[in-house]
C-alpha cells in the first residue's frame, strides 16, 4: 500500500515478556519515527532514523526499549521484559527530509496497540 | 518538559459554528508548526502546517493563526461538521521529531 503500514495491529502479552512491533515505511522516506500514546496522554517520541546516520533515541523511556531500521526501510521497535505500564498505542511515521528540514511532515500508520497484562 | 501545550482537553460546538483549537509553546526556538487530526483507532493525519515567518495559513474550511510574540496558535474551523469530531493535536517541529500537545477532543454536536 501507499501508507505507513504497522504490524501487529494489537498485541496481548504477559508482564515479562519480550515483543516486537513492525513498521514499514512510506517507499522513498529515509525518515522514521517512533511514538507512543499512552490512554489519555499526548504522543510521546521514542527514536527517529534518518538515512544512515546515528539514530536519537533521547526519548526511549529505559534500556528494555531498543529499535532497528534494516536497509534504510523497515522498522522494528523491541520492548523486552515488557511491564504494565509499557501499555500503550505505539505509532510509526515516516517523512522525506527536505534540505533545512522545513517542511517535514510526517505520515502516520494506525498503530499497533500493546496491552500488557 | 512539556514544550506544546494544548490546555482544553476537549471541546464542544455545534454543527455550522466555529471551532477555535488553542495552542501554547515555551520553545522559541520552534519554527515550524502543524496540527493533526486523530480518528479512534487510525493514526494522526496531517490537516495544515504554518511556518514562524507566517501569521497566517488557510486551507478551505481550516485556518491556522500565529502569533510569536506571545508563543500562541490556534486553529480555527469554519463551519465545523460533525466529520471534524477527532482528537485534534498541535506540533512543532524540532530537527529530527516533532513535539505534539496533548491533544483537544472535538465534538460537534448536530
């Protein structure tokens, strides 16, 4: 398809538990990002890939979250020894990055919702 | 550190009226703004984007106002339908992420 795509689209897990979420991007964006939406929160950065370089992920909230982009494509966003409050909405966007970064808008996929119980 | 406040977490307005969305901001640094939209269970949607150079955009039946000076947006939505109820959530850009509000609930009422 045309869009940001995210698998699963919902995730039951038991507390303790690793999983992993996918993200394919837009074809042609060398940008991506991860956010999360807790219930009744804003959303809240994770990790952001740009082409080849580093990737910042100031926002990752501990060392049990990690993420890797295979290729420049897609994404996956690992949480391991998952606890209850790692429940959430995790969203993936991606964007083209234009010289300045001035018009960066970002596309979203529907979010994979993980319930940890 | 909450950079993009939204501060009415919901709102409500009639079909037809005119629905005004409040942002605020601390950094002054931001210069770049966007508001998304947000149906249940689908990902946020781009809707209009202003630049710091601008005070104004307008794309049909939506319109977002800046004011730097008061580190202040909002965006206005004239007449509002009852299509327009969502989350509607405020962003700047920082390099590299953005920085969203909270997000306003927005139901209108027929």
């Amino acid at each position: 398809g045309a869009g940001v795509s995210q698998s699963p689209s919902n995730k039951v897990t038991e507390k303790g538990k690793d999983v992993e979420l996918r993200c394919d991007p837009i074809s042609g964006h060398t940008a991506l990002y991860w956010y999360r939406q807790s219930l009744g929160q804003g959303l809240e950065f994770l990790i952001y890939f740009q082409g080849n370089s580093a990737p910042d992920k100031s926002g990752l909230p501990s060392d049990r979250f990690s993420a890797e982009r295979t290729g420049g494509s897609v994404s996956t966003l690992t949480i391991q020894r998952t606890q209850q409050e790692d429940s959430a909405v995790y969203l993936c966007a991606s964007s083209l990055v234009f010289p300045g970064g001035a018009q960066d808008i970002q596309y979203f996929g529907a979010g994979t919702r993980l319930s940890v119980l | 550190d909450q950079q993009v406040k939204q501060n009415s977490p919901s709102l409500s307005v009639q079909e037809g009226r005119i629905s005004i969305l409040n942002c605020d901001y601390t950094n002054s640094m931001f210069d770049y703004f966007l508001w998304y939209k947000k149906y249940p269970a689908e990902g946020p949607t781009f809707l209009i984007s202003i630049s710091s150079i601008k005070d104004k955009n307008e794309d049909g039946r939506f319109t977002v106002f800046l004011n730097k000076s008061a580190k202040h947006l909002s965006l206005h939505i004239v007449p509002s339908q009852p299509g327009d109820s969502a989350v509607y959530f405020c962003a700047a850009i920082t390099p590299g992420k953005l920085q969203f509000g909270a997000g306003t609930q927005v139901v209108v009422t027929p």
